[in-house]
C-alpha cells in the first residue's frame, strides 16, 4: 500500500501542517503551494502562475508538471489524456497513474466559504480577491469523477473540512470515501 496526499489551496487545509505528510506518503500540489512548501510534485495548470514558478528556478531542483513547459527549464508536459484538465485533477491523475493505492484530496472543498470565493491564496498575485464570488466547481467535479473511472485500483479518500462541500456524484464510486479533518490530523499530524 502506497499514499499519495493530493494538495489543494481550499481554506479548509490551512490547520494542516504539510511537512509532517511527507513522512507518510507522496505529496502533490498545486499552483502557488510552492510559495511556502515544496511538495513531491508541484502541478501548475494556469499559464501565469506556471510560467513564474518555472521562471522562479523552482522547476529546475522540483519535479513539476504544467500544459506548456518552457524548454530548459525543466517542467515536464502533462499527460495527452487529462492536458485540459485542472491543477488539483491532474496532480489526482499524476498520483492515481504513479498507483498509489490511497489517493487524500486535501483542501479540495469546492465551496465557497460564506458565498466568497475560498483559496487560502485569495487576495495575492493570480487569484480573486477573497470577497470575490466563488469559483465554479463543476468542471473540478466532472474532472475528479473520470480520473476516479479512469484508475479503479486506487481508493480516493476526500478530507472533509468546515469549508468543504458534499459532491453526490463522488459518493456513488465505488473506492471513493471522505475522512473527517480531525481525523485526518490525528493519523497524519500528530
């Protein structure tokens, strides 16, 4: 049995102390996580914010994934299959390819928070302003369900926060589950 943690930039992650997930599995994450902490893997789908991050050097001493790496900086290509797809989608579809048995959608809410938009990078460079509307979650959802399909072998196990809504369709999989934050930081934080 293998474990990868999939991080998200849902507010609902912000009590969890990422260095200590390490220890326990493979972390993926995304976008502008790596202002503050270098997962395993670092997904970064949009152009801008993919093309600092390369330009940062970042890319360079990290593995990292993008839709249009710029040559000789060392991003890898994301795969043909999931190229349109999200940052938190393909960083799943990276884990679940890579099969790791136990895939954690951390910080994967899907919610806003109080009819805001909910990013714990809210209000920084590349995202909304925090009393922005929340952002549209379906393509995420219908993302997250085909890459669920697309690998049978791995269980999907969402953290569920404050912040995090209920998705019907993800609880119809058969290897899909959500564990309770506080839950989740006893077995992996403490």
């Amino acid at each position: 049995m293998t474990r990868a943690f999939v991080v998200g930039n849902g507010v609902s992650r912000k009590t969890v102390d990422l260095t200590k997930l390490k220890a326990h599995g493979t972390v993926y994450g995304c976008n502008a996580l790596y202002r503050e902490f270098a997962p395993d893997v670092l997904i970064a789908t949009d152009r801008p914010i993919s093309e600092q991050i390369q330009r940062s050097g970042y890319s360079e001493k990290h593995l990292m994934y993008t839709r249009k790496p710029i040559e000789g900086l060392g991003a890898r290509r994301i795969a043909e299959t999931y190229w349109g797809y999200s940052s938190g989608p393909v960083a799943a579809s990276i884990a679940a390819s890579e099969r790791h048995s136990d895939i954690y959608l951390l910080g994967f809410d899907m919610a806003g928070v109080n009819e805001r938009f909910n990013n714990v990078y809210a209000d920084t460079e590349f995202y909304k302003r925090s009393a922005a509307n929340p952002t549209y979650t379906g393509n995420w959802e219908r993302q997250l369900l085909k890459i669920m399909q697309d690998y049978p072998d791995s269980n999907f196990i969402r953290v569920h926060g404050p912040t995090t809504a209920e998705i019907e369709q993800f609880a119809r999989q058969t290897r899909y589950s959500r564990m309770d934050l506080g839950e989740f930081l006893k077995i992996f934080c403490s």
